[in-house]
C-alpha cells in the first residue's frame, strides 16, 4: 500500500513543520485533502503520531548538519518527482 502519492504526502509531513501541524490536527481529512485514497488516509490517521515527530526531528538535525555544504536548488523529494515523471 505503497502509492507516490502517499510516500510523497509521507516526505513533505517529514519536511514541512506547518503542514505536519495541521495533519495532526485532523490525520484523516488533511490526507484525503492532499489526494490520498481513504484506505491511505486510514493508515496514515492510524500512524505513530510520536514517531512522526522524532523523524521530521532527525531529519531537521541531518539537514542542519549539512547546513554549510551547497544544497540542490530544489528538495530532494521534488527532484525525486520530477524524476518519476
């Protein structure tokens, strides 16, 4: 129940404070807003709300260690997309 709309919902709640705030708020409805099938907006309601907190945390340390090299104009989940296309 792998799709990329989901895994690319997944990287942008990882990536993006206010929209992980908003999901938190209503998990369910925020992913179905965001094109996900409502099998994928139950999983993602029923998800570890704490362990998504710690991996948008890790992920937030590793790129602020990273911090003094030159990053890609763009985030590596858009170039991912774009790739896929």
């Amino acid at each position: 129940m792998s799709s990329p709309a989901l895994e690319t919902y997944l990287a942008k709640l990882y990536m993006d404070d206010a929209l992980r705030a908003a999901f938190l708020l209503d998990p369910r409805a925020h992913a179905l807003q965001h094109g996900l099938s409502p099998e994928e907006a139950e999983a993602m309601a029923a998800m570890d709300r704490v362990g998504l907190q710690m991996a948008a945390a890790s992920y937030r340390a590793k790129r602020s260690a990273h911090g003094s090299k030159a990053r890609p104009a763009q985030p590596w989940w858009r170039r991912l997309l774009q790739a896929w296309r």
